[in-house]
C-alpha cells in the first residue's frame, strides 16, 4: 500500500443525501428520486458506509450543470458545508478516498455483537469523535480509529475490542464487502423483488 502523503488532519470534502438536498435547495425526498425515478444521478461519485451514500463533493458541485435541466448550486450551503469540514481537500475519484468507516463497519472491524456497545463508548467519550456528521450519522477516518485501538483496548472492560485482521485489510484496499458496504432498500422498495 502507498504511503498517505496528506497531511494529518485532513479528509475529503464528501456530502450525504441530506447535504446533497441542501446543496440544490430541495427536499432530501428529491435525491432519492434522481437515483430511482429519473436515474440523473448514480452511485458513482459515492462511497457506501453503513449502507448510505455518501458522495465527492466535487462531484456534488458540479452535479446541477449535468442535468437535462440546470439545478442552481446554493453557493452559501456549500460554503458552510466545506467550512465545517475544514480542514479538507478536493477529491475527484471514489478510488482516491481514504479508507472512511461507519458504524457498520466499526462493529464488524471490532467484533462488537451490536451497535449499542460502539454507541456506548461514543457517548461516554472513550471512543474518539467522528471526523464527519453527514445526514445525521458519524463518519470516521480509518487510520486514526486504528491507531487508538491499543488504548480502547487498555481502558476495556468486558469487551476486548480486538481488531479483526481481514476485516481491516478489505477496509483498508478497498474490499469490503461486509455489513454496512451495501445500500439495503428500505420501505415499499425492501418488498421489491431484486
């Protein structure tokens, strides 16, 4: 693997589908229905952590001058959005993302039996704070989560929090194919047949 030549710190400009909605000044409803109804938008530009979107904001930026009919870009949302990410950096391909984890995948990387053992931790501040809260669910850096492990492991009680080797390397080269690395339909859509 190459080594990470950004400085500490920084992560990808990314938007989710609440960000996405505020970008273009329309309902969250409205992006659903680009990707299913119309198919003006794709999965692309996005990177799936704990089964939702998350999408290039430079791809985002761009999105409203692609379209059949132009979508004006709300230049003072994108602003705030980029400002809160701060400090970041541009990204123009999903494979030049680092490798970003959510609470799926934080589960499974630590062999956790539920959610509410990672949701504990996070609440009582023994797990470190999301890099990222987009659409209303922590995003984190894989690297920085990794090297805090012998730390949470030290101060653990009943719960080891030991890393599993393979699910670490699919996350780190892209791989993984565990829970969270799919979007799972949710409502009238789950009763779809595929």
């Amino acid at each position: 693997m190459a080594e990470d030549k950004r400085p500490a710190g920084r992560k990808p400009y990314l938007a989710g589908g609440a960000e996405f909605a505020a970008l273009y000044d329309v309902k969250r409803l409205q992006v659903s229905q680009w990707i299913s109804r119309d198919h003006t938008l794709d999965y692309r530009y996005a990177k799936i952590i704990s089964g939702s979107p998350y999408w290039l904001l430079q791809f985002v930026k761009g999105f409203g001058e692609t379209t059949p009919r132009p979508k004006h870009l709300n230049e003072t949302e994108l602003a705030r959005l980029v400002k809160e990410q701060d400090p970041g950096y541009w990204v123009g391909e999903v494979s030049q993302l680092p490798p970003l984890v959510g609470q799926a995948e934080l589960v499974a990387l630590f062999r956790l039996p539920s959610g509410a053992l990672l949701r504990k931790a996070m609440s009582t501040g023994r797990f470190r704070p999301a890099d990222y809260t987009l659409s209303g669910s922590p995003i984190w850096l894989l690297a920085p989560v990794v090297e805090d492990a012998p730390a949470l492991q030290a101060g653990a009680r009943g719960v080891d929090w030991a890393i599993d080797e393979k699910v670490l390397a699919a996350l780190r080269d892209g791989g993984y194919e565990g829970p969270g690395a799919r979007i799972v339909p949710r409502g009238k859509a789950a009763s779809k047949p595929a």
